[in-house]
C-alpha cells in the first residue's frame, strides 16, 4: 500500500473545511482494508490523511458499507460513516466515499 496525493479541489471533514488542495498537499497512506464477501473488492477504509502538518485517522463505523448496484447502474464502490480521530482523540464524523477499486465506474449509459 502506498501513499497517495492527489488533485486540487476542496475535501472537508464534518463541518469544517480544508483549504484548496493547490494549497496545501494531502496524501493518504493505507492503514487496513476490508474485503468484500460479494464483489471480492479490497477496499482501504482505514487510512492516515496527513495535510500539510496535521494528521487525521478515519475509521469506518462499520467495514461494510459497499454499494453494489451493478443490476441498476453497474456502479459498484464504497462509500459511509467514519469517525475521525487525530492523537487518539476522536473529532468527529466523516462521510467517506471509495471509488475504483472494484473497477472504472461507468458514467452514464451503456
């Protein structure tokens, strides 16, 4: 697993906001993933986000939270609740979204 650093936009946690990515660099390391029963998909939902000189640690609140709807849209990914924590202390709540480790999604129709 390794590290990732990625565009610029904007990302936030809960009710706060980061600054524009062109700002300050973020990168995600892997901490443990959780592999599907359905689709065999491994996803990293446990990971360290490092911004700039601070560091955060989502967790999810449960490993399964994968969407399959592969009869509806073809659209298979993870996404759901996480907690935050930074040092040990829990800040607060997350939503995290996983796309592209079960495959490219498919915008639109076939």
């Amino acid at each position: 697993m390794g590290v990732d650093t990625i565009s610029p936009g904007k990302w936030g946690f809960s009710a706060w906001r980061m600054p524009d990515r062109t700002e300050c660099k973020k990168e995600f390391t892997p901490r443990r993933t959780w592999r599907s029963p359905r689709t065999n998909t491994p996803y990293p939902v446990a990971m360290t986000v490092r911004t700039g000189a601070l560091t955060w640690q989502p967790d999810p609140l449960m490993d399964d939270q994968e969407l399959d709807s592969r009869q509806s849209t073809g659209a298979v990914y993870w996404e759901g609740a996480a907690r935050v924590s930074r040092d040990g202390a829990e800040l607060g709540r997350a939503y995290l979204e996983l796309t592209g480790y079960a495959g490219a999604l498919r915008m639109g129709g076939p």
